[in-house]
C-alpha cells in the first residue's frame, strides 16, 4: 500500500511552521525566490545558512555549491556535501595566518559552526547514530571561539529549572562594556529544530547593532537539552523562560532595563515564549516569528490521509507500524520524513502516536487570557501551513496583538533568507513599543 495519498500542498505545509527550515511553500505556482533544488523542502533548507551570511553565519558561493552537488531529496547527500564544506572551512579557520586578524576567526569559525549543524539537519531518524553528537561537538567548540572573538565575547551559561529534572541552556550577549547602562533586553527561544546558535545570527547579532543586550535559550526538546539530557519538549514553557528571566534579575540588574525587556519566539518558538510571556509579568512585550495558535494542527497535517483514522480510533500499534513503515520504504515526502524523524527525536519518543498526542498539549488557547502585552504577529504569506493561524492569534489577542503582513520573497515561514526585513519591521515596532527613557537633565 503506498501512503502518499495527501496533497503535496498538505505534505509540504505540515510541518512549516514547527522552524525554519521544516519547509515554506508556495499556494500558487510561481516560487517567491528562485529555487536552489528541484525538492522544495530542500530549496527552503538551502536559504537558511545562506540567510546567515547577513551577519557573518555563512558565504553565499560554498553554500550554492552546497545546493549544485545535493542530490534532490537525498538526505545522506545534503548530510555530506555540508560535511565537507564544514571540514574545509574549519581547516581555514584552523590556519595559523588568520590568527592576526579577529575578524577572520570570529566569521570563519561562525560559518564552521553553521555548517557543522547544517551537516547534523537530517540525520535523526537513527538515536544511535554518533553524528547526531560528533557533529554537535564540533558545531559547538567552532562556536565558542567565534563569540570569543566578538567586540563584546559572548558567555554560555547553564540554569538550573525550578521545576523539573533539566537544565537551561542559554548564551549572554551584552550590548556594551559599560557596566551600569541599562539597555533594552531581547530574550530569543526558538522552536522544533533550530539552535539558539542560529537565533544569534536570526536576531542578537541584529540586536546588540541597535544596543540591546540579548540572551538566547534551549530547553527540553530542543538541540543541547535534548542531546544531553535526554529530554523531550514539555508543555510548561514557563518553567524553561522564567529561570532565564530570573538569571536577567538576579545578575544583569545593572545593564538590563527591566522596563524594556522582551521576549522572541521563532516559529513553534512563538507559542513557547507567548506561554513564558503569560505566566510571567516581568516580560513587557512579545515577538511572535510567525504567529502560531496549536501544534498539532501542523503536526497531524502530513500524516496520509487513509490512517489519519487509525489515530483518531486510538488504534495506537496499527498506527505506528504503518507510519514507521511508510517512513522506512520512503513512502514519504522529505517535508513529512524530516518531520516524523525530528518529531519523534525531539519529543523523545519512538511512538508517532504519541508523539501526535503530545502535540495536542500545545495550544495557545490555553493560556491566551493571561496574556496582558503588547505582542508583534508575523503573519508570511508563503507559509501556507499556518495561514489563518495568525489571524486568529490576533483575534484572540484584540489590540494587544499587532499583526504584520511579510509578502513576496520575505513570505516564507520565519523571513527565512529575508532577515533584513524581518528585524527592521519588529525592531521598528519594539521601538515603538518601548520608547527610548527621557533623560533627566
């Protein structure tokens, strides 16, 4: 029986909303950029390093040349050929002579790093494949000495959860040396797949250009916290984000305007912070890249249409063995087997059926009456997934919610390769949000 029974517009959407490289697609027949891969999931993932390049996070020809050797829907080629250019980069910034020079290190070992993840991307259907661990090592070390060598060094720290048996994962990056200016404050927690060494690319390298300091968080589920604890995503966000914004308190009192502390959710990443946001009032604003209402409506979406029943009768062993095995004979879509692998990695299950019914823990709704802030709503006009999703944020939010329309080529899920006008919009309006302090004469 082969299971592709659903539309491509279906499988291509179903996870597009979970982060930004889980797919964007077009609702009419003409692609807003040009396409880099005859596969659209790997058209889209191919614009994520290059989308880094803005601040330092990649160079645009190795990462065509990437894009020209991938075979389409190869999983096993995209792993390689960023394998490769991650290696070869990596020997350059290993190369004594760039040693004189800050910027050479900081910037080559970044684009080491980017492609050290982007080599991790597709390998999680295997738990036991010792990539998933090699390659985050050597993302990670590359990293380290890149924000070593910013104007202003970046710092990981690690907090301990209040509630809970994990251990947040985060990185400081001050604006400023002066040690008694307070500054506007962007907290970033991302979603389903991407690293909060992404999100300083996405967001804190913008952020500390317009003199906010930025902290950047992974919890349970996500890339660090997953691997090394052995934990999958929780719907309680607020028990991740609140020790972060306590850490801000407790040791950044000085610098850190609590008047003018926000915080970023990136893609499924929006409904985590909009969660921290409603249980904890020391956060004055949100930023929602894109505005999501519930997980599992886009995580249901791909599954093909003949065993969607299966799951709705609770017929949990049927369900699974079929799943399983539509992805093991590639009966799947790239879109929808990436999907089911990080799914089921992330949540920490080798279950679809449970992994679906986890999904269902995470609503909006189900906090959205607490939340008493500002919020900025991305609404992307490609992300054919989610549209409606934002709309109906904004609806349920009334005038607390600003929704903010990205179209044409800055329309794909997150601003995915438009990071210019994706942070000059909620840039522009944060400071409309949070108007510079009066000084007192």
């Amino acid at each position: 029986m082969k299971l592709t029974t659903v539309s491509a517009v279906q499988l291509l959407a179903a996870v597009a909303f979970l982060q930004p490289a889980s797919g964007a697609s077009n609702s009419s027949s003409k692609a807003p950029t040009l396409p880099l891969s005859t596969d659209s999931t790997f058209n889209f993932d191919f614009l994520i390093p290059l989308g880094l390049a803005l601040t330092g996070g990649s160079d645009i020809s190795p990462v065509l040349s990437v894009a020209n050797n991938v075979a389409a829907g190869n999983m096993t080629s995209y792993y390689y050929e960023f394998y490769k250019l991650a290696n070869y980069t990596k020997k350059q910034a290993e190369d004594p002579v760039n040693a004189y020079d800050p910027i050479n290190v900081r910037d080559t070992w970044f684009s080491t790093s980017n492609y050290f993840r982007r080599a991790d991307f597709l390998i999680h259907q295997n738990w036991s494949n010792p990539d998933i661990l090699t390659l985050w090592a050597e993302q990670t070390s590359a990293f380290n000495k890149a924000i070593a060598a910013l104007p202003v060094p970046g710092k990981r720290i690690r907090l301990p959860a209040k509630k809970g048996n994990f251990t947040v994962e985060a990185i400081w990056y001050g604006a400023s040396t002066n040690k008694t200016a307070k500054l506007p404050t962007l907290v970033v927690g991302n979603g389903f797949d991407a690293a909060q060494e992404d999100s300083y690319h996405n967001f804190c390298a913008p952020a500390v250009l317009r003199g906010w300091n930025c902290i950047t968080y992974e919890g349970p589920g996500q890339n660090t916290v997953r691997r090394y604890q052995d934990v999958g995503f929780i719907p309680n966000w607020e028990d991740v984000g609140i020790p972060v914004v306590d850490w801000l308190y407790e040791t950044k009192s000085d610098v850190v305007d609590k008047d003018r502390l926000a915080i970023l959710g990136n893609s499924f990443g929006a409904l985590l912070n909009l969660r921290v946001a409603a249980f904890d009032p020391r956060i004055k604003a949100v930023v929602a890249i894109d505005g999501i209402w519930d997980f599992y409506t886009s995580a249901i979406a791909p599954i093909p249409a003949d065993l969607v029943p299966l799951f709705e009768a609770g017929k949990q062993q049927e369900f699974d063995s079929k799943m399983l095995e539509a992805r093991d004979t590639n009966q799947l879509s790239t879109t929808a087997a990436w999907g089911l692998d990080q799914g089921l990695w992330s949540f920490y299950t080798h279950s679809p059926f449970e992994f679906l019914t986890k999904a269902k823990e995470f609503e909006v709704s189900d906090f959205v009456k607490n939340i008493t802030v500002p919020v900025f709503i991305g609404n992307a006009e490609f992300d054919v997934f989610v549209a409606g999703q934002p709309a109906r944020l904004k609806q349920a939010l009334g005038e607390l919610g600003t929704l903010h329309a990205f179209n044409g080529s800055a329309g794909y899920h997150c601003q995915t390769g438009a990071t210019q006008e994706m942070v000059r919009a909620f840039f522009a309006w944060l400071n409309k949000t949070f108007p510079k302090p009066v000084k007192q004469s």
